[in-house]
C-alpha cells in the first residue's frame, strides 16, 4: 500500500489530498460525508454509486480514488446550486420519479449526463442510456417521464 | 365548517422528494457515530456440518482487529431469535444449516481490516447429509434439521397456521369446506396440474445493515427495518431488557418489500455492541444479503372441477414450500398462500392443504404478497384452462364464478368490498384481446388477498404552541409514501397547510407502537389511529378554547386551523398559547385494534389485477411485454401519484419474477447470488405501454374509504404472462420465470411439461 498525492476538482471546488492507492472512490467519498453515492451491487451492475467524471456517469464501486487525478468529479450533492434544484432534479419531483430514493442520486446523475450530450432525447434513447442504473421501486415509468418532461421544459426555447 | 377533502385525493409532491433527488436523504448505511467499530461476518462454507472447530489465532492477530465473536460468545444472551418460532440462532450454535450462514463476526477499526482478518478465520467441519429441495426434504431418509425444535414465541394475531412437530415440516396449514369428493364427482370437467414458483431475491437496493450502540441507557439500533417494534422485541429478548431500553430509530429505508420485515442483522450487531462496549456497524453486501432472505419457493398441486357451463363445483391444492433453514415468516407466507391460492371465486367445496419445509438453503420469508402469487399463479391458469377446454370465454368463465361485492370469500371472515366484475371487465378491454395467430395475445390474472395484517396500532399528534404539527407514528417510510399519505391525512384532518405538518416515524424510543409495516396495511390502519389522534386533538383544542373564552364546550366548534368561538376564528396558536399563558402544546392519541370497523379480518381484501399483451421471438423464445395493465382497487386515493407508483412497482417486480428471476441451487450452494447472474428488471424490460388504472368505491375501512394497496399489482402478473404465453404458443406453461431457455424448450417440445393425466370425466 502506498499513498499518492491527487489534485482534482470536486463539485466545483479544486481538491488536493494524500490517498491511499487501493481506497475505491466510492468509501473516499462517503468517508468525507458525501453519502449520495450509495454501495450497493458493488459490481458496477446497478448504478446507485453513480458519480460523473468529466461530465460522464460513473461507478464509484469500481473506480479508485487516484483515478480521478487531474479530472472533474460531481456528486449529487453538487447538483442543486445555492439551495435551487436543478430542472431535472425538479422533474424528478414533479413526476414522482422516485420511491425509497435509494437509486434516486444516480439516476439524477445519469439522467444530468445523458440531457447535457443529449437535449432530446427519445424514450429509446433513455431507456438506452439508463439500462445501468437500476430502480427496485417505482418500475422505470415514472423516471422516463421525468427525463422526457425536464428535456421538454428545457427545449421550449427552441420550440 | 366540516372538512372536505382537498388535502387528500391530491397528488402533492412527496414530502421527502427534495431530500431524496438531492442526496441529503439519510438511509441508516450513510449513518456512522465516533469511535464506531466494524463488523465482517464469517459464513459457513458448508450447507449442513456440525462445527468442530473455529480457529480465530491467526485473525486475532490480523490488524485493526478489536475482538472476534462465535456462537460461544453467546452464553449470557438468549441466542436465537425469531418472531414465530425461536429457532434462528445469531451465530450458528455448533451446528451450520445453510451455505452462507454467520459463523463469526470479527470486529475491527475498519471495515477493510474486518473484511481482511474475517477470511482468516478458519472453521472445521464434521459433513452432515444435506436436503435443499423440499420434496426431497420431505422424504422418511431425509436429513432432519431440527431435531429439537424452538420454543413457539409468536404473537396474538398471526394467522399462520400451526407448527409442523415432525420430520422437517416447518408449519401446516389447511383450509376446508363443503365436500370436495362428491363435488368432483359430479363434476363435467375435472383438470389436474402441478405449478411451480420460483425462490426469488426480493433485492432492495440498500442492503441488509445495521448500527448498534449500547450506553447508559439501554441499546439503541440504527437499522434499515419495516418493522422496528418486532426487532425491539427480538433485542429486548436477546439481551434480557425491557422494552424501554431498547431503542430501535429507522431512517429513510433503501427499499422493504417485505423483505426487511423482522430481525435480520440486528441481533448480531445488538449482542456485538453489547460485548464490545463499542459503537458496531455491520454492512452486508448483495452476496451477504442474498443469503439472509430470500421467498419461499412453491410447488403447487391442483384439481379443479367445473360443470359444462364452468361453474366450480371443488378445488383442491396441495402446497409445498421450500423455507429454508429456519421458520422466520414461511408459516404466514404458508397461511397467506392457502388463503388465496383458489381466487376470489364461489367454490362450493374446497379442499387446501399447506406444507412448509424446512431444507439446508437460505431461510424464507416475506417478499411482496407474501404466499399470494405462488399460489395465485396456480389458481388463476386452472381458470384459463377450464375456459379453453370448455369452449367458454375466459373472462366470462371468471365472470360467472366471481365473488360479488358483500359476499363472502372466506366463510367467517370480512366480506369482499370490492366490486371485481367491474375490475374484471375494465382490465378486458385494456388488454383489447388481440388475435394470437398474428403474433401478440393477451392474459390476465385476479387475486384477492387478505391483507392488512394484525389491527394494532397507535398514534399521537402535538398541535405545537405556534399551530403548527407533528405526527408521530410507528409506519415506517421505505418508498410507498408513508410520510406523504400521512402527512396529507393529519393535514386533512386539522385544516392545516401541507408545510406546517411534520411526520416523525419510527422510532421506538419517541414514536407510539405499531405492529408492522407490511401486509400493505399504513394507510387503512395507521392512517385511522392518526385520524382518530386528529381528532382527540381537537376535542382537547375546543375545550381549552371553551375554558380560555369561558364558554359552553357546544358553542366552540372545529374550523380550519383552529376553532371558531361564538363564530370568531381562534387560532390553534391562539388557543394553546391562551390556556398555558406561555407556550404548551396539545397532545392527541388513537389507537386502533381489533375492535369496531376492524373487528373482522382480513383488514381489507388487497384486490390484484394485472394484464398483459405478450409476443414472443419463436427463434430465441425471448418474451417481449407490449403492455401491462394494472387496476388500483383502492377505495380511496388519497395520493392518486403515489397509488400509480405503488402499482407499476409491484407489476414491474412481478414481471422480474415471471421472466427473469430465480435463485437456483446446484449442490450445497446458490449458483448465481449476485446481480449479474440473478437478472432483475432494467429500464429495457418497460414495457412498451402501461395503463394503470384507478378505481375509488370508497368501499374500504381506511381513511376517507381507503384500503391498501402495494403488493396487489404483483400478485397476478406470474399467472397473467403465462396465461398470454399459452394462448400465444398452444403450450400451457406451468413454471416460472418465464426466460428465454424455458419458453423456446416449450416451443421445441411443443407440449406442456409436467403433463398430468386430466380429462373430461
Ligand atoms: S454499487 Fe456500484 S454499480 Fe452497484
Ligand atoms: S426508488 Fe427505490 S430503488 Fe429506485
């Protein structure tokens, strides 16, 4: 076991920090009290430790901590901003999108993920782009709909 | 001024969404306390061995380890437990029944030291003949599990049938009436067929964890539970401590479905943090998880006789199910299964008998519908048998034989509220019945199921000093809505802004009792000792008002937010605040029981209806579902969202167990304990349409003609597939899931497996 030296930017802000080379960034984060991303499958088959990297979603369980060095990380905890949900956050609300919540934090971030490289997408689209998260609770409906109503809110602009 | 429903009846946003979409939500695998310790557990590589030995040297000197505990650490404990039978050790007791099952639990500073010193821990078995198939297990040679059975614990109000005392019948129950003999007899058409559940991992997505700390003032857990009044009840056994020492907080619950019903991990943690003197926390994994819990597996054996015109004369099944290890809840699911498994149809003569075994496997127990769908799938095919055989239309074969609303569908118990013709007759035309020579063909299933569990519960409401409220109750939150529905009925009931109500939950060392959180029973039963709690406010509210006005108590009448004296508006703020002089508050309590509107039982009959339109890929046998109908017979919406929410759910968890999902055992040990080989439904297996369907008589006992739902829109689904699959393939299915493999080998044999010699007679 040896310790490395990271530099990377963490929900906005820019972080260095001493880290052990086998600490999964999943434990690094929930240790530092960011508990969003949730350990469950731990064979990045079910998505609720869901991260984005880059802007891209990613299993927390099966990625290490130094692998984020030089990179941009997001957690849920860094989606709404000043206390303002953000639109997919709300549309997740609106449309009931989520049950016991455990999945809800990396489905948010997922679904964030997909309407940034995708503003319209189809419900093809979506049930592509979401088949590595998995929801026990509400049977996937309600998620759909959500993603399909925060891509029409934001669109209305370009009609 | 009365209150008309505007509250409820309304789709209001989830009281917890913002928590949830933001993260803040905290699930008790996100809580931890200073100088907290971490437990890994040692599992049995065996699936039946005496223990002769448990080497922990190497493991002791393992760093960060704090201290190692086996089953003979459990002398000043009581070391089973067991909400039926005590039979369920917390550490396996010289003896192991099951691969998979705790042997030690290693104690260490960090969860990676735990994890590292458990696979130290060396165990020296002695093998013993192992059973995992409960026809198997039922045989006179079989291997007994329990030579000396737990002593019987369970509570007034199960209705579970009896213990089975002999060889490895785990519990029996039976069910009878009329003269089934005779009755097929005179039977035109007599038709045979045995039926097969799958053993299914319920998978709620935070898994099986707990934290336990014991202080000054008793033990207090942190636990993702349903129930946390039986876990108290287990601790306070286990530990020899009254109840009021024993604190059991459940916050937000990673998913239930029943499967977080009663102890699981507790108890270990609870005698850990008793031995240690320190803060344990104990996290499983899917894997672990998986070999906590898992449903009981049901082989089914049925006969039913019906005249020419498809009249039921006699029904008969024979029910084995394959529980597991240990009792847990099987004799329920076993009960619960009897009472449904014939459907909610006249049967003049009825004959049910139930076996629950035990065999070296995961012991069972609860999973959405618990005992419903195993025994519904058998009973609902020998419908759509019947029709086809006797050239009648199967939704006119069940139309002729439903029970009516008012009539009876057991023979002493409440009478069935709803109205399943009309239910019946809706789901008909969503399916739209299409012509199975073009490719698509459609099934559907009924069940009616006696939920509701056990009327005993209690609530309390505090109107606050400044009018505003907290309800306290013992229902716990994990996903349904609980918080919401009953958020919006105690807002209801006071007239009061959704935002100046608070519900505070689970918790037994502040919150009132309530029995379970199961059997979709909170917003029937919970939700009426909160109105009642309501309600005992009030009165309070318009005597102190009547005091603090010197007036008649008559002349003070309940308005929104307050009471109005003499027809002036008091506010409630106003009316604590005048009687105290400074601050106070008001208290109401309601307690439910069995008694008035729930002296009958079931609480409610929980109405399940599903249909499908089903094709099939002839080359790879792959099932697609083009649509899926579900009917919320719910009496009452109070949030109509939520109810759709509950209902897609449950349909979507049904189609993971008609399709997809099955524990199997090969040898000793499960072959696919994880998620990539136990297949659960993904946003690709949707359904192409979804009609979801509301029905609201107001004809149950809950609040506003509330009843429950949640677990109904599973119940039917496993028979509806395969009763699409049938009419699509000519092949009469008989087993689930329904995957890939077994729908083209039912295509290839172009028969039924499991042929039985049935005939018109
Ligand atoms: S816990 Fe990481 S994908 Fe499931
Ligand atoms: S809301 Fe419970 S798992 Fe998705």
């Amino acid at each position: 076991m040896s310790a490395r030296k990271i530099s990377f930017v963490l929900n906005r802000r820019p972080q260095e920090t001493e880290i052990d080379d086998s600490v999964l960034l999943l434990d690094f984060l929930r240790d530092r009290g960011l508990t969003g991303a949730k350990p469950s499958c731990e064979m990045e088959v079910c998505g609720s430790c869901t991260i984005l990297i880059d802007g891209l979603p990613f299993s927390a369980c099966t990625t290490l901590a130094v692998e984020v060095e030089g990179r941009t990380v997001e957690t849920i905890e860094g989606v709404a901003r000043n206390g303002e949900l953000h639109p997919i956050q709300e549309a997740f609300v609106e449309r009931f999108a989520m049950q016991c919540g455990f999945c809800t934090p990396g489905m948010v971030l997922t679904a964030k993920a997909l309407l940034e490289s995708n503003p319209d997408p189809s419900r093809d689209d979506i049930l592509h782009w979401m088949e590595g998260n998995i929801c026990r609770c509400t049977g996937y409906e309600s998620i759909v709909e959500a993603i399909l109503s925060a891509a029409a809110k934001a669109g209305t602009g370009d009609g | 001024m009365d209150n008309k429903p505007q509250i409820v009846g309304r789709s209001i946003p989830r009281v917890d969404g913002v928590a949830k979409v933001t993260g803040a939500a905290k699930f008790a695998i996100d809580l931890s306390v200073p100088g907290m310790v971490f437990g890994a557990v040692v599992r049995s590589e065996r699936a039946h061995a005496e223990i002769i030995d448990i080497d922990t040297r190497s493991a002791e000197q393992s760093p960060g380890v704090v201290r190692i505990i086996t089953g003979r650490d459990l002398d000043n404990v009581v070391p089973y437990f067991g909400h039926i039978v005590l039979d369920h050790p917390i550490l396996a007791i010289e003896r192991t029944l099951y691969y998979g099952e705790p042997i030690a639990l290693v104690i260490a500073r960090s969860q990676q030291a735990a994890t590292h010193a458990a696979s130290q821990v060396e165990v020296e078995y002695r093998e013993l003949p192992y059973v995992t198939d409960a026809l198997e297990a039922l045989k006179d040679d079989a291997p007994i599990l329990h030579p000396q059975r737990g002593e019987v614990v369970r509570d007034l109000g199960f209705d579970a049938g009896e213990e089975g005392g002999s060889g490895n019948i785990c519990s029996l129950a039976s069910l009878d009436w009329g003269n089934v003999d005779s009755g097929f007899a005179a039977a035109d058409l007599v038709i045979e067929g045995e039926f097969r559940y799958p053993m299914l991992y319920g998978y709620a997505m935070e898994p099986y964890n707990a934290l336990a700390v014991s202080g000054e003032d008793g033990l207090t857990v942190y636990t993702t539970t349903q129930h946390p009044y039986m876990v108290r009840k287990d601790l306070a056994r286990i530990l020899s401590l009254p109840f009021a020492k024993v604190r059991v907080v459940v916050p937000y619950v990673g998913g239930g479905y029943g499967t977080k019903s009663y102890s699981k991990i507790e108890p270990l943690a609870a005698v850990a943090a008793q031995l240690t003197g320190l803060p344990v926390k104990v996290v499983l994994g899917v894997e672990e998880s998986i070999h906590t819990t898992r449903s009981d597996s049901a082989i089914v054996r049925a006969r039913s006789g019906y005249t020419a015109q498809g009249l039921l004369v006699a029904r008969a099944f024979e029910i084995v199910l394959n529980s597991g290890a240990y009792t847990d809840n099987s004799p329920q699911v076993g009960q619960k299964a009897v009472n449904t498994c014939f459907g909610p149809y006249r049967t003049p003569a009825l004959s049910v008998r139930m076996r629950s075994v035990f065999t070296n496997t995961v012991p069972a127990s609860s999973l959405r519908g618990f005992g419903t769908p195993q025994g519904t799938f058998a009973g609902e095919l020998q419908m759509d048998e019947a029709a086809e055989r006797l050239g009648i239309d199967p939704v006119e074969l069940r139309k002729r034989n439903l029970v009516g609303p008012g009539e009876e569908v057991i023979p002493g118990k409440r009478a069935l509220e709803a109205n399943l013709p009309e239910d019946l007759e809706l789901l008909s035309k969503s399916v739209d019945w299409p012509d199975p020579g073009e490719g698509r063909a459609s099934g559907l299933g009924l069940s009616a199921s006696d939920s509701g569990a056990y009327p005993s519960s209690t609530a309390l409401v505090r109107i606050h000093a400044d009018g505003s409220a907290s309800a306290l109750v013992g229902a716990t939150e994990m996903g349904q809505g609980s918080r919401t529905v009953l958020a919006q009925i105690a807002a209801q009931e006071l007239a009061l802004p959704m935002e100046l109500v608070t519900i505070v939950s689970s918790d037994t060392g502040i919150g009132p009792f309530e029995q379970t959180t199961g059997a979709s029973r909170t917003t029937t039963v919970v939700g009426r000792s909160l109105q009642a709690a309501c309600q005992d406010a009030r009165r309070q509210l318009r005597a102190l008002a009547a005091e603090v006005h010197e007036v008649a108590v008559e002349s003070v009448q309940d308005a929104p937010g307050g009471v109005l004296v003499d027809g002036t508006w008091r506010s409630f703020a106003e009316v604590i605040q005048g009687w105290f002089g400074a601050g106070g508050e008001v208290i109401g309590t309601g307690a439910i029981r069995r008694s008035g509107d729930f002296a009958e039982t079931p609480v409610f009959w929980e109405i399940g209806a599903a249909g499908v339109i089903v094709s099939v890929d002839r080359d790879t046998g792959e099932v697609s579902v083009e649509k899926l109908a579900t009917i919320g017979d719910v009496g009452f919406a109070i949030n109509p969202a939520m109810v759709h929410g509950q209902d897609a759910g449950a349909a979507l968890m049904g189609l993971g167990a008609a399709l997809h999902e099955e524990l199997v055992y090969e040898g000793e040990m499960l072959t696919n304990p994880n998620l990539v080989d136990y297949r659960v439904p993904r946003f690709e297996d949707l359904p192409r349409e979804m009609d979801q369907m509301l029905v609201e008589r107001q004809d149950g006992v809950g609040p506003y003609g509330s009843k429950g739902a949640g677990e109904g829109g599973g119940n039917a689904i496993g028979a509806a597939i395969a009763s699409a699959i049938a009419r699509l393939l000519g092949v009469r299915p008989r087993e689930l899931p329904l995957t890939s493999e077994r729908v083209w080998r039912l295509l290839q044999d172009g028969r039924i497996p499991r042929e039985a010699d049935d005939d018109l007679s």
